[in-house]
C-alpha cells in the first residue's frame, strides 16, 4: 500500500512512480505549490536581499548565478608578463591563456613582430611583419604567380596559363574562346585543296572521304558543277528522258479550267481548309494523275483530275511516292 502526498490516505498504487491516490489531489498539490507564502532570501553571491517563493532559488539574478559558477571553477591566480610592454599582469579562471596585460597592448600585439627583410621582387628593403614576403601588392601578384606564358595559334597573342593546364594530353593552345573556334574550324595547316581554283584550305579528314569533291567556298561548287553540267539534263535527278516528257505548257484550256476548278473548289484548299483570301494569294491547282502521263493537254486538265491546294500542300502531294522522280517507273513512262 502507498501513501498519498497530499491527503496522506493510503491507496493501492498502479505503477511504483504514483505519488497520489487520485486525479484530484494532483491538482490540488499543485495549486498549493502555486500559492506557496512570498519570503526574503539574501542572495549566496552579492548578499543583498530578494523576494522569492521558491525553496530552491539561492541567486536573485541570472548574472549572479553565472559569477558563481565561474567562481567555483576558477583557478587560482598566476602571475605573467606582457608580450608588447613587458609588465607583469594577473589572470585567473578563463583568462589564464592571455599573452596581454590590456585592451591597448593587444591591439598593438603586430609590433613586436616588426623584422626588415628584402623583397624578392624589386629587391628593396622594407619593415613589416615576419609572416608577410614581399613589400607591396603589385609584388605578391608577380611573386606567387606560377602560370606559364605561351603564344596563341591563330593570333600569336602571347597570355598566361596555370601549370596544370600544360601538363594535360591536349594543353591549350589559344588565348579565347573565338581564337578556339577558329582552330577547330580551320586547323593548324591546309590539308586539302579546292578542285576548281586548287586554294587550300582545312576539311575534316572523314568528310574528304565521304565526298567525291571539295570546294573551299559555295562559289566554287556552283561554277565547277555548272561546268562540268553536273546535276542537269540526264545527271540530273529529275530527268525523266527528254525534255518533252517536262511539259511545261499545260495547253490552250489551261488557264479557263483551272480558274473552273477553284471555282469549284469555293477558293479553298481541299487539304487544309485554307482559303485564298486568308492565305494572301491564289491556291495551286494539282492534277491527280501527272500530266505527262496522258497523250493530249485535254484529257489532263478535266475538272475530275484537278484539286485546289496551297503551297505546302501541294510539295506534300508532289513527296514519297509521287515525287516526280518515280513518275518513269510508276506510270511506264
């Protein structure tokens, strides 16, 4: 059996930590705690006397607390001597690692450590602390400065490169970025030559191999097909056997059906829905089956073989397998 702390009646307790018989007599004990007499103390620091309600409380402040803690692990007094004046100070407790007697000598601690040396770069005499190697910050820079100077590929600007960068399987060799552009473009030499004005220029080894021609400009390559009648007549990917076979004159009907057919068609693209007023222009009239597949003008230009298209609907009809290319094997031309 336990005992209750506060109505002091004995009761059969759940647990070994149970102080009190019932919910009530807690709260009960703990309003009286609340309501506990106001007394006086004297402080066990400073001695001076304070209002407390607490049983427990010695220091009437938190600073007075902290005095005497610090107190009870201080050390005992030492006695040292000043680094800067060379006068004899007391520390004790915390401070016992100081090297200065006050406030003044410690912001003047850097004097005691005054050497003359020579500066490695100008070769002149200055005083200063141990720790520091030249005299000025002109040069420091040039002093702990270890990069490597060399001289661009493409510009010959000579600039300066850290150490580490020379030492990698391909060290740079160019004083920018646009001066890099350049020597991966154009490389170091020509290594090939244009076969219409024979001027060497640089291509990549693997597109050499890739074509049957270089050019060193787009003018080169046009004159030297143009000359050579490359890509027209029958080299030309186009051709279909003579020039007949490309009828560019649709026939005297030509024009009167194809304004019936977009007439017909309501001036709307039969594809996309476009019409010719939104689309700024005339639509294109497609015939389904090719032109030059039928022997005479008339029988090509019959309403029943003529759509209205616009432009890019029309360069899709004319893809795949009715581009003009298949036209000779698909329709026995």
């Amino acid at each position: 059996m336990k005992k209750c702390s506060y109505c002091l009646c004995k009761f059969k307790g759940n647990s070994n930590s149970q102080k009190f018989c019932s919910k009530d007599c807690q709260i009960k004990k703990q309003k009286d705690r609340k309501n506990k007499p106001i007394k006086t103390s004297n402080c066990s620091q400073c001695k001076e006397l304070y209002i407390t309600n607490s049983d427990r409380k010695k220091y009437c402040s938190e600073n007075c607390r902290k005095k005497a803690k610090a107190r009870r692990i201080a050390k005992p007094l030492i006695t040292k001597k000043c680094k800067f004046c060379e006068g004899s100070f007391g520390v004790e407790g915390k401070s016992r690692n100081s090297v200065f007697c006050s406030e003044e000598c410690r912001k003047q601690r850097w004097r005691y450590k005054l050497v003359e040396k020579k500066c490695p770069v100008c070769l002149s005499l200055f005083t200063t602390d141990k720790r520091i190697t030249t005299c000025s910050r002109e040069c420091s820079i040039i002093y702990f400065d270890t990069r490597v100077q060399l001289e661009c590929i493409i510009c010959g600007v000579s600039f300066k490169v850290s150490k580490s960068r020379t030492e990698r399987a391909t060290p740079t060799q160019c004083c920018s970025e646009k001066c890099y552009r350049e020597s991966r473009r154009t490389g170091k030499s020509a290594n090939c030559h244009c076969d219409l004005c024979g001027e060497g220029f640089y291509k990549a080894p693997s597109l050499q191999k890739k074509h049957k021609n270089n050019f060193c400009s787009h003018e080169c390559m046009g004159k030297y097909y143009s000359k050579q009648g490359l890509f027209a007549g029958e080299n030309s990917p186009t051709y279909i056997g003579s020039f007949d076979r490309h009828k560019k004159y649709y026939g005297a009907t030509w024009h009167s059906q194809r304004r019936k057919a977009r007439q017909r068609d309501n001036f709307t693209c039969q594809t996309c829905g476009i019409t010719e007023k939104n689309y700024g222009q005339e639509l294109s009239i497609h015939h389904k089956i090719p032109f030059i597949a039928f022997e005479t003008s008339e029988e090509a230009n019959e309403l029943k073989n003529l759509i209205s298209l616009c432009e890019p609907c029309h360069r899709i009809e004319h893809s795949g397998e009715n581009h003009p290319t298949k036209y000779k094997d698909k329709y026995n031309i």
